[in-house]
C-alpha cells in the first residue's frame, strides 16, 4: 500500500547505502508504518513469499516529496543507481533459508539464483 501524500508529511525514511552496508533511518511514524508492514509479512504463509519493498510500499509515488529516499557513498554510487536502488524484505519456507545457509560460508549467492525463491 503506498503512502498517501496526508501521510508523507509526517513519515520519513533514509536509507543509507555505504560500502560497510545498508542502514534505514527514520522518525516513530515511520517506524509504526514499517512494523504494521512488518507484521502483515510475519503473518503470511511462507509459500506465498510475501515481500516488503521498503522505497514502493512506504514511499510515494508522485512528483511531490517522497517519504524513502536513498543517499549514498561515492563508492556505492559507483555500483548502483540511487533511483532504482530498493531494499526488499520476503518471508520464505525452511526449505528456503535451509538452501541460503548452504552457502553461508563462501558468502556468495548460488551460481543459479532467483530473486523469486
């Protein structure tokens, strides 16, 4: 559900993406909309892989002042687009996350992955 403009003006996100990782920053409003969301997600069936898009379910979708906006370090903005840079949470299956820690170790995502799980 994307934010209304009523709503806009009082909730605000900042997510910041530096080469140490990715931080969000926020005001208690914005914080209440994110675990309402947050709590929807925990509460889905985890084969449907239900997914939270902080920038499209919490931001805007108009001209005006966005409630997410994304800054960046010089070396982040190297590797990504601000515009599209979106941070996603999905609720998925034990047998999911059981593949995930298979490659925990070398930390590297498997040569055959799909974002969909």
């Amino acid at each position: 559900m994307a934010v209304t403009r009523r709503q806009a003006a009082r909730t605000d996100i900042c997510i910041t993406v530096e080469k140490e990782g990715v931080w969000l920053y926020g005001n208690a409003a914005a914080f209440r909309q994110f675990a309402s969301h947050m709590t929807r997600l925990a509460r889905s069936a985890p084969q449907e892989h239900y997914e939270l898009h902080v920038r499209w379910h919490l931001g805007s979708h108009s001209k005006h002042r966005n409630a997410v906006f994304v800054l960046m370090d010089e070396a982040s903005r190297r590797i990504h687009k601000r515009e599209d840079f979106e941070v996603t949470f999905m609720v998925v299956e034990p047998s999911d996350m059981k593949r995930f820690r298979r490659h925990e170790r070398s930390g590297r995502l498997p040569s055959d992955w799909d974002r969909s799980v």
